[in-house]
C-alpha cells in the first residue's frame, strides 16, 4: 500500500496519467480512494482526502511535517511510513513469540535488504548508460 501511494504521487507530479498509474499499482496494496490521491496538493488534504481511510492513517501522523508535495518529501514521506510499518511489525512478530516471529522477522528483513539493494544496483546501471559504459 505504500509503495501505491508513492507511486501514484510520484506520477502526478511528473503529469502521468492517473489510470495508467492506478494499472501498474500492485493489487494487495490497492483500495478504492487511490484515484483521488491526484487531487492532494499537501500532505494535510492527502490525508484528510484519501490516507484517513486506510490502514496507513496512523503511521501518516509522523509525516505531517512534511508539508509540500514534491518528489524529496514523497520519498522522505515513503521512510517514514516504512519505518513505523516495520516498528509494528517487528512488535507484531515479538507477540507471535518462538520460531515463528525469527522466521517473520528475518523474511522481512531480507526483502527489505534486496529491495534496497535492487534500487542501489539498478541507479548504477542507469549511471553506466547515462555515462554511455
């Protein structure tokens, strides 16, 4: 879901097509107020018109300071609902106890180190074909 919402703010801010966006949004983390993320010029009116509604609205109190709808503080915005969807988590899995709450844990951490690796890896690949290497 979070990775929705920034992609669908994302395109909106480089004038993308809110349809066409709203395609490539992955199905587990859709619901039916997606669209009217388009219409948000500040965090205040993304989370009064589209995020209270959803379970991302109590990590999204920590982004409010965040004013401005630009690329930076979408990104920042992204961490920071990350960091808080992780904390919980992290406390979810410690509830669960035993081996089963290691194996959670660790599958998460895992998918959160190859997602940080695939993105480091793939803006050095875009670097070398800038450069023309």
């Amino acid at each position: 879901m979070i990775d929705n919402v920034v992609l669908v703010l994302t395109g909106v801010l480089h004038e993308r097509s809110v349809q066409e966006l709203l395609q490539k949004c992955h199905p587990l983390g859709s619901f039916d107020s997606m669209a009217s993320i388009a219409v948000a010029n500040n965090m205040r009116e993304l989370y009064r018109l589209v995020i209270v509604d959803t379970p991302l609205a109590p990590y999204f109190s920590q982004c409010s300071n965040q004013e401005d709808l630009d690329e930076l503080n979408v990104e920042i915005m992204r961490n920071i609902l990350y960091k808080a969807y992780l904390h919980d988590f992290m406390k979810f899995c410690e509830g669960v106890g035993g081996v089963t709450a290691t194996s959670m844990m660790v599958t998460a951490c895992s998918l959160f180190r190859l997602s940080i690796s695939n993105n480091a890896h793939r803006t050095s690949w875009d670097l070398k074909q800038i450069n023309g290497q």
